[in-house]
C-alpha cells in the first residue's frame, strides 16, 4: 500500500481555528448518571485521548458534543468552541467531525460523490467542487479512485477516503470514536499517523476515544481516563 | 437562522403529527363501519323501519339450520391452515436453511405473493377437480374413467381443498416473515454455535433460533389466522358449499333482496368478528402453554429432533405446494387460450385467442384504474409509513409510534363487518364512487402490509450513516433524502410492490367502495367467474397476477439496473 | 393532540357522520318527471349519462348493452355506462346504503336490471321511482294479454314500477350425445335420475336456477296451485303443500351428483360441469341460451333443450329505475328504446342474445313482424310452439320458505 506523505489541507476560509472546550458536562441516561463535571479544553491541532472500558459513556460524550445524542439521554454542561457556544445547535450547524470504527461510506455513491457530499453549499460552482475532490484524492495518494464504487476499494482505502470526506466539509473540530480497531496492526499504524497528521495540519481540535493504550500513546498528547469523571 | 429553525420546527411538527393522523385515517372508517354493523345487529336500522333495539337478530342467527356447520367449516379450516402453513414453513426454514434449495425457494417466494388468491384459487380449482388436469393427464388410459369420478375433491364438505388452496398463499408469506425476522435476530451465528455444540439442523434450529424469532412472526401468524378465519373469495371458489363457511354465509346474508336479512348479516359479522378474536386469544393462551411446557425441553440435552423425517417430510410438502402453484398458472394460461377443452382430453382441442381479442378493451380500461388505483395507494402507504417510521427515528419510540400496531385493525377484522359502514360513511361525506374514496378504502388494507415489510429495514438502517452526514453540515431533511432514502430503495421498491399486489387482489372493497362505477381486473374476474366461462376467468386471473408480477420485477430489477456499479447494494 | 383526545373526537365525528339519531324520511315518488310529455323527456334526456346496473356474467350480454350504448347515443345523445354486477341484490344494497346516508338525489344507480324478489324488496322499502313504464311509447306494443308475467312480476304488481325486457322460460339443457330419452315432467325426471345415478344435480339455492327447479317441483306436487299465489298464511298450510316437494327431494337426493351431499354453488358451476362431464344435464332460464353456447365454444355441439309437457316455469326480467337517480328522463328514454320492435328482434336473435320477446308480434307493423320472423333461432333452441305453456311462479314468500326449510333438510 502505497501512502504518500504530502498531506491534505483543507485551506478554509470560513474561520479561524478554534479550540475545543467541554464545560461541567453531566450525562446520564434514564435516570442513572454515566459521567458529571467533565470539563476538558483541546486547542487546535491537539490531540487529547479518552481513554475507558467499554459501557463508561466513550461514545455518548462524542455523541453529545456532535449534538447526536439519542432522546433517553439528558445533558447538562456546555459544548463551547472558542466562545461560541454549541450546546443547543442541531448537528447539522455544529460543524463537528466525526469518524467512526467503520468508514461509512454512502454505498450508493461513488468515491467522489461520497467526498463531494461533503463539502459545504458555499463552495459554488462545479468546476471548484471537483478541483477540492481531486485535491484531496491526490493528496492521499488515490487519484485513480475517484469514479470507483467505494464497496470494491481495500479497508484501508475506504478508510483514508472517510478522513478525506470529513476534511472536506471543513469541520471545525475532529471526534474519532475507535477509527482504528477494526484494521490490522501494520495498516493501524500507518492509517493512525495519516489521521493525525490531517487533524494538525488543518489545526483542528481533535478528540480520540479508545480503550487500546497503543493508540493513545502515539497521539503524542493528553490521556484522560473517563474513570476520573 | 430564525428562519431556518421556525422551518425545522414546521417540518418536525408535520412529522409528529404523522403517526396520529395515520391512525384517524384508518380506524375513523373502520370504528364507523364497525359502528354501523353493531346496531343493525341490536335491530336498529331506520331505513328499514326497524328503529328499536332487540336481540330478535341474534335469536335468529343461532337458529338459522346452517350456522352450526358454516361456523365449523370456518374455524377448522381456518385453525388447521394457519397451522399447517406454520409448520410447515418453520420447518422446511429449520431443515434447509443455507442450503441451495432454500435459496431456490426464497427467490420463488416474491412471485407467489404477488399473484391474487381469486386467480391462484381458480386455477387450483381446475388442476385438483375430478375432471381436473391432473385426472386428465392419466384418463382414460390409465384409470378407466371416461366421465370423471363422482368424488367431492373442491367444494368438499371437509373444507380440505379450502385449506390446500389457503396453504398455498400462506406458507410463502410466512417462509418470507420468518427470513424477515431471521435476518435482523443473528441467526446465523447461534446456529453455527449449536451446531458446535453437537445440535443437528433441525434440533438446532427449533431449539436456539425458534423462541428468538417467534415473537416477531406473532403478528404477522395471526394476520394469516384472522384472513383465514374470514376468506371470502377463496371459500366461494374452493370451500364448502352446503353450507358454505361462516364468512360466505354472512356475505350471502348481506346481499339478500329480502332486507330484514340485514340485521341477521350484521349479527353474523359481528359473531365472525368474535370468533376471529376468541381465535386468536386461544391461540395466544396456546403459545404460553408450549412455551411453558418446552422448557425443560429446550436444556434438556437433546440434539437431534426426527432430522430425517422433517427434512424429507418439509421438502417434499414445500414442493408440491410450488408445484400446484405453477400447475394452476400454466392451466390458466392454457383456458385462456382455448375454445373446447372436454373431458378427459389433455390439451384444448381447438385453440383460439377469442377470449383475449373480445375482451381486449375492457381489459385496457379495468388494468388502467386497476394500475392507478394500486400504484397511488400504496405510494401513499409508502410515504405514511416512511414519515411515521422517520418520526419515530428522529423522536425515538413515542406514543404515537407505540400505538401504531393499530394498522393491524382492518386485516384482524372481517371485511364485511365494516365495509357497508365505510359505505354509508363515504356517501354521507359526498365522495363515494369517486377515486378519492376508492384510493382510500385500498390504503385500509394496502397500508398494514406496506407497514409489516418496511419497518424492519427502516429501524435497523445504520443511523451512523445520518449523524455522519449531519456531522458535515447537511441538514435533516437533505440527509433524508439524499441518504437514508436511496440507501433504503431496495425495501422501499420491495414494500411498494406489496401494496400494489395487495390492492390488486382487493374485492369487496372495491366493489362497496366504488359504487359499482370502478371495474378494477379483479372485479371484472369475479363478475365473470360468474358465467363459468373458464376462458374469460382466465384471461383475467392472468392479467390480474401479470401487474402485481410486473411490479415485482420491476421492484426487484431497478436497484439492479441503479446500483450496477454498486456491490453494496446489489441483491443477492 | 394527544391520542385520547384524538380518539374522542374520532367517535364524535362518526356519531355525526353516520347521523344516527335522525330517521330517515320517507321520499315521496316523484310523480312530474313520470307525466311529462313524452318529447319533454327525450329533450331532457339529451346530454345525461345513465348508469345502468346489469348482471355482466355473459359476454353475449354485455356485447348485447354495449350495442344500445351505441343506439341510444346516435339517436338521443345519451351516455350509457354498464355497470356490471354480479348479483342484483348488491345494487338494492347500494340504493338502501344511499337511502340510509340520506342520498336522495344524485344516487349511483340510474337504471337497475331487475325482477322477482329484488324488485318486491326495492318496491316494498320505496327505492323505485314511477310509475313510468306504462308511460313509454313502444309499451303498446307489450303482449301483456298472453303475457302475464309482464304484469305480474312473481305475483307482485308490476304497477308501472318497471319496464318488461325479455321472457325467461324455464328449461333443461342435455347433452344429446349421453342422454337418449328425455323425461316429460318432474315424476318422469325423477325415474330417469333413479336410472341415471350420479348425473344430475341443481345448484343449491338460493341460486335462481336452483330455486326455480325447486319451483318448478312444488308447482307440479302442490295439491290446489292457486294457494301458491298468495302469500304463506301459515305453518300448517306450508308443510300439507310442500309435504310431496320433500317426498320428492328425499328421492332424488341420493341419485344425484355426489349423492346429494353437495351441490354447485351457482348455475354457471353446474354448466361447467355439464361441459366437463361431470353431469348430462343442466338448468336453464333462457330456451336461446344453449345455442349461443355452443356457438361461443362452452357447450359441446351435441347439446339440445327441452321441457315439460304440461309446462314449465316462466316470468319476465325488467329494467327499473331508482328513487334518486339523477338521469331518470334518459333512463325512461332507454328503457323505451329496450322495447322497441328494433331492440327485440336483436335480443331474440341467439347470434346476439336469444331471448325470448316481451312484444306481441300481431301488434307491430308489417316490416317489424317480417324482421322476427327471419330470425333464425339455433340448433338448440326449440320453436315457440313447442316451448309448452308457462306456469306462473310462486308468490316470494313461498320460495323464503322452502329455501330455509331446503337448509334444514339438505344443507348441513
């Protein structure tokens, strides 16, 4: 597998970086409380790991600050970037990316429909939105793949695609719940250093849950156990 | 911003009032036509002077010489078919599951739903009679018979051809609901597990994928019991004569000139109505007490469970039943293209295309309303249950969600108990025999279904795939559209196509509902079989199960055809 | 809206919507639209539709409404729909819903194809409008002095509630090629049955054919027939008039088609039969119909008809037309056009039809008189001559009756 090393950069205009900050954040569900007073900040381009066994709320934190969080659960606390505050804002306007242990990829597109979907409506024009998708594609080092149907590219194709995707609809913060367990040791490396490396260059704030300490070790950054909240 | 959120507040309003206003619209005319079938059975009916309230109604129904058997002929052939279709589908699912020939079965099953049972039950009629084909093809060289046997094989007073005739419809819509149902309960992988354990298939199966399953087949065995319990066109052409079963007699009640009949009908459906839930109650009370009594069973260490007889005994049943399905189509095919065909010969003695060329511009009119009739419906059906079931995504379970298992209303009730209600109701708003009431009427009955086969795949849609989207800044409804619809085309085809095949094969609807103005293709069949003219019921029961199979195939094909280049999504 | 509150005011709105509380009126017959001139009518009629309510079990048939469509079109620029219906109670039932819900204009029906205890249930519960048929110009030409069943629909007056259409005459249809001597009454056709088991049966009533055969038995077993024009009196009366009908069913049911024990639930089903072999001879009310069979391909060519010596059942089928129809002046215009010397002769011609004229053909013009008798009547269809006298059905309540007590006795 080849994986260059020049890397994407989503050159937005829309804002400056910002920095994450969670604020006296308490979930529970129904009733029984899965976590309170979390408070954490994560500037731009850091990487600050979570880190706990399964079932102590990893993903329902991601969940609360992308604004996903199922009805059952209640929130209190603030999700802030910069000063702005996100806490009551659907998902939609958020603007928080998110990458999961699978790529989820939309089957019925095509690799450049997937990077397409995308990018924001401001992006105007055919001719700049498919100069943003080729960019990035040859960034990554799969230039040829743009046509091709996401369901006949290898794992760690898929993968480096789904980073791309959420690049390109330029979020302002990264959220990664697990993206790197279900590959194997050799790619894992390799796909992991390709994610971070795009989360610094685009000086986004980024938050890892995972409960493999090698993961959290080559972030290089903060480790926060969940056990602490 | 504002703007923009008063928007998302309209829309997810209208999305909240989606599942309340679904129900309005189907049990306001069910709950009026049952309304209307209650009092005429207490004697209140002004129109034909009858304004008091009396039991004379019940008195006479229980007297009437024919109810004891008609009521029996419809309770036992109702039981013993819901029952045999049962066993018989769990059991070929627990001996061939995986294998080749459950493959073959499972692609088999889509065109057998699709054809209407007045067309399968016509031909049915003419394989299994003894002047049938299936004597024919063996007198009368090999049997001696040159008039045929004088043996009671349909309209038998056993109701068995009844109950072969039901077998045929249920066992497929069955073997679909249990592979509905296997695909979301990890089958696969509690069966390798038994299997590692030492559990032969069947054993196996009965034992660690049965109990999981049942639950979710509940509902869809008693929507097969309470059709069977309340079969009209079937019974007419396949069940007993004298007296026929319950439901017949009721409907024959209803339409007799002498109007004083009306009260003792409504008794009647009300009584079918009664049985259908005693039924379905003991039948309840029935699946505690083997549950009850199978647990010791269940631990019990056994592994195997007559493997050999049920695997032979469930393959050899299936395939009969596929092939008087297939038998009874091809005759159709042949009548149609006949003009004699006596006794004992094999084939039509002289051929001719006179049934299709003469009834050629009748058949273009009622194929057309029969089409957009069908088609709007079930859209219709399609876009309330999508709406109900994205509600119930975005707002988790909530009330109006939990209550909607009441769309099963019109399939546990028979049709006659409510639909000259929902024929006065119609009249008195001033839309009867027009499109509006028709289309409306289907949606009762097109409705439940479209709603059984879309919402397993709709709640067990990734909703990772939406929040991804959300999470790029794409708004609720644009993922919907854009996402979540596309990705459920297949389902959603799949669901359409059931709707259509279900308001094709509607009847009593059509005609109380239509003010006898819409000659939808099964209407036009049934009015024909009254000539007993094989050759025109032919030509019609053909195109009658033509459409729905076009709509399958079509249903089946264009996901192909859109996801060529796309291996996720093709079928299997 | 929460569901509850949803559900009270669903209730709510059926309680007003099916107007419970309120009785239904009694309409009054519109006696004008009957009594205006007849050219005011046919002007009124220009430009409506009519929906015509008939039976559509028949090819022939429906060929047969789809040629008046045609004609009535042509000459008055009326619309005719067929609605086809499988039974005619189903159309009662419909004008009875339209009546329970108040519809008393703009009804569904404009004209019904009717007789017998349809029409005394639609005429006893006011669904009928007229008197009208008396009205029509071509009814002059009505044979209602030999006729009599023109005028008396199963011992119902007629009372210019609805217009004749065409005669029915009970008879059997066998095939020539099984059967070789025909019995000659119902005491003759029980000795044949007894010699011939297992190849006669009658569709179980209350089919017409199957009931008109139960008729045609009583008619012949009844001690004094006059007892049968009027209604039951009582239970006594019953049972010493129909004793012999019984003594005679209990003999016959055990030669018949699988014993007795079941019967074709229609007479179409026991055509069938006839053509699959399964019986040698089968019921009809048309003396026309077996050649229009064979000629369509259902009957095998070796069928002929015949009947009884001393006579055989008969009446007269009728179009009528509803209390609240909208198009009644086109609907009289059709009924009239039904009666003309044009559309007779065509209805008797097998080639389209075969039944049998309600006309009187001493009363039409010579040009008429010549057209009927060109009209070649089939190899199956027996002269007029030799069609035996009509005996007169029964009042309905009889046949109410014997087909409750039939059940008792044979339908369980």
């Amino acid at each position: 597998m080849v994986m260059n090393n020049r890397t994407f950069q989503q050159n937005s205009t829309s804002s400056a970086p910002s920095s994450l900050h969670l604020q006296d954040l308490k979930l529970s569900l129904r009733g029984e409380q899965l976590f309170t007073q979390l408070s954490l900040s994560v500037r731009p381009g850091e990487i600050v790991t979570l880190m706990g066994p399964s079932g102590c709320g990893k993903s329902s934190l991601l969940a609360a600050i992308s604004g996903t969080l199922e009805k059952d659960f209640s929130l209190e606390g603030q999700v802030l970037l910069d000063e702005f505050n996100l806490t009551n804002l659907p998902p939609e306007e958020r603007h928080i990316g998110m990458l999961f242990q699978e790529d989820l990829l939309f089957p019925h597109m095509s690799v450049n429909e997937n990077l397409g979907f995308g990018i924001p409506a401001h992006v105007k024009g055919k001719k700049e939105r498919t100069a943003l998708i080729s960019q990035a594609l040859n960034d990554a080092g799969l230039s040829e793949f743009g046509s091709r149907d996401p369901a006949t590219l290898s794992g760690g194709q898929r993968a480096r695609i789904a980073v791309l995707r959420t690049l390109l609809s330029q979020p302002r913060a990264l959220l990664l719940d697990e993206p790197f367990s279900k590959l194997d040791a050799e790619l894992r490396a390799r796909f992991r250093d390709f994610v971070f490396r795009h989360a610094q260059a685009n000086n986004l704030p980024t938050l890892l849950v995972t409960h493999d300490p090698d993961d959290a070790q080559s972030t290089g950054g903060k480790i926060i156990q969940m056990s602490d909240f | 911003m504002m703007k923009h959120f008063s928007s998302n507040l309209s829309v997810l309003f209208s999305l909240r009032t989606v599942p309340v206003l679904t129900l309005m619209v189907f049990l306001l005319p069910v709950l009026a036509g049952l309304l209307s079938t209650i009092l005429p059975a207490f004697g209140y009916l002004p129109v034909i002077g009858q304004v008091s309230f009396s039991t004379t109604a019940w008195t006479e129904l229980f007297a009437h010489p024919a109810l004891p058997s008609a009521l029996f002929a419809s309770v036992s052939s109702g039981i013993i078919a819901t029952f045999l279709s049962l066993i018989l589908s769990l059991s070929f699912v627990a001996a061939w599951q995986g294998t080749n020939s459950f493959k073959k079965v499972r692609q088999l099953l889509a065109p057998i739903l699709a054809i209407p049972h007045s067309a399968l039950a016509i031909g049915l009629a003419f394989l299994i009679a003894p002047s049938g084909w299936i004597t024919r093809s063996i007198s009368p060289w090999a049997t001696g018979w040159d008039r045929p046997p004088d043996v009671a094989i349909i309209h038998d007073e056993w109701g068995l051809s009844l109950i072969l005739g039901l077998m045929i419809k249920e066992t497929p819509y069955l073997l679909l609901m249990i592979l509905a149902a296997l695909d979301q309960s990890q089958a696969k992988q509690r069966l390798k597990l038994a299997k590692t354990l030492g559990y032969h298939p069947v054993a196996a199966w009965i034992k660690s994928v049965l109990p999981v399953i049942y639950k979710q087949i509940r509902l869809p065995i008693y929507a097969v019991l309470a059709f069977s319990l309340s079969v009209v066109d079937i019974a007419l052409i396949l069940g007993p004569t004298t007296p026929p079963t319950l439901s017949v007699l009721v409907l024959r009640w209803f339409n007799d000139p002498d109007l004083s009949y009306r009260t003792i009908a409504a008794a009647g459906a009300l009584l079918q109505l009664l049985v259908v839930i005693g039924i379905i109650f003991i039948w309840w009370i029935t699946e505690k007490i083997i549950a009850g009594l199978s647990k010791t069973w269940l631990t019990n260490g056994t592994r195997s469970l007559a493997e050999t007889p049920v695997r032979i005994l469930s393959k050899v049943s299936l395939n009969s039943i596929y092939t008087l399905f297939f038998g009874s189509l091809l005759v159709i095919l042949l009548w149609s293209f006949t003009r004699r065909w006596r006794y004992p010969d094999f084939l039509p003695s002289v051929w001719s295309s006179q049934s299709w060329d003469r009834n050629i511009h009748n058949l273009m009119w009622s194929s057309s309303s029969t089409l957009t009739i069908g088609l709007i419906s079930s859209f219709i059906a399609v876009i309330l249950v999508v709406a109900c079931l994205e509600n119930e995504k975005r707002r988790g379970k909530s009330a109006g969600a939990g209550a909607l298992w009441l769309v099963y209303f019109p399939l546990m009730i028979p049709q006659v108990s409510f639909l000259f209600g929902v024929q006065v109701l119609t009249i008195k708003a001033g839309i009867d025999a027009s499109w509006l009431a028709m289309i409306w009427c289907h949606l009762l009955f097109v409705l439940p279904y479209v709603f059984l086969s879309l919402t397993d795949p709709y709640r067990q849609q990734d909703d990772r795939y939406i929040k991804v989207a959300l999470s790029m800044g794409v708004s609720p409804t644009r993922a919907f559209w854009r996402i979540r619809l596309p990705m459920l085309l297949r389902p959603l085809l799949f669901a359409l196509a059931i709707g259509f095949a279900v308001s094709v094969a509607q009847y009593l609807p059509t005609l109380f509902v239509g003010g006898g103005r819409f000659s939808t293709l099964t209407t036009e069949a049934v009015n024909l079989s009254a000539s007993g003219n094989r050759r025109i019921i032919a030509v019609y029961a053909l195109l009658q199960a033509l459409l729905p199979l076009l709509c399958f195939a079509t249903a089946l094909a264009l996901p192909n055809v859109i996801f060529r280049n796309r291996r996720a999504l093709k079928g299997h | 809206m929460g569901i509850k509150q949803t559900f009270t005011s669903a209730i709510l709105f059926i309680g007003l919507a099916l107007n419970l509380a309120t009785p239904q009126s009694v309409i009054a017959q519109d006696q004008n639209t009957a009594s205006q001139s007849w050219s005011k009518i046919e002007s009124k009629a220009q430009g409506q539709t009519v929906y015509w309510n008939a039976w559509g079990g028949s090819e022939l048939i429906n060929e047969y409404i789809a040629w008046v469509g045609k004609r009535v079109w042509e000459d008055n620029q009326i619309t005719l729909k067929h609605v086809k219906v499988t039974d005619t109670a189903d159309v009662v039932s419909r004008v009875l819903a339209e009546k329970t819900a108040g519809k008393n204009a703009e009804g569904s029906v404009d004209l019904v194809w009717i007789n017998g205890e349809n029409f005394a249930s639609m005429k006893k519960n006011g669904l009928l409008f007229g008197p009208f048929s008396e009205n029509l110009p071509n009814y002059h030409f009505v044979d209602i002095e030999n006729k009599a069943t023109t005028t008396t629909d199963f011992t119902i007056p007629v009372d210019g509630l609805e217009a004749p259409w065409g005669m029915a005459k009970f008879n059997f249809i066998y095939d020539s090629a099984r059967v070789e001597q025909t019995p000659n009454s119902g005491a003759e056709f029980l000795t044949w049955a007894k010699k011939n088991p297992g190849r006669f049966t009658y569709p179980s009533p209350p089919d017409y054919l199957g009931s008109t055969f139960l008729k045609q038995v009583l008619v012949e077993t009844v001690d004094d027939p006059k007892i049968l024009r009027k209604e039951v009196s009582d239970e006594t009366a019953f049972n010493q008039s129909t004793l012999a009908l019984w003594n005679y069913l209990d003999q016959l049911h055990p030669v018949l088609w699988r014993g007795g024990r079941q019967f074709p639930a229609s007479s179409s089903a026991q055509q069938q039969l006839l053509d699959d072999g399964e019986v040698d001879i089968h019921l009809s009310f048309n003396p026309g119909a077996a050649s229009s069979l064979i000629k369509s391909g259902e009957l095998a060519p070796s069928v002929r008809t015949f009947v009884f010596d001393k006579g055989t059942i008969g009446n007269t089928h009728f179009v009528a037309i509803p209390y609240n129809s909208s198009s009644k002046e086109a609907a009289m215009v059709i009924a009239n056009f039904l009666m003309s010397p044009e559309a007779q002769a065509r209805k008797q011609d097998p080639q389209y039809w075969g039944d049998d004229t309600v006309l009187s053909i001493a009363k039409l013009s010579p040009e008429d008189q010549k057209v009927f008798s060109k009209i070649e009547l089939g190899v199956a269809t027996l002269p007029p001559q030799d069609l035996g006298p009509t005996l007169l059905e029964p009042h309905p309540s009889w046949m109410e009756r014997i087909e409750k007590e039939w059940l008792t006795r044979y339908g369980q």
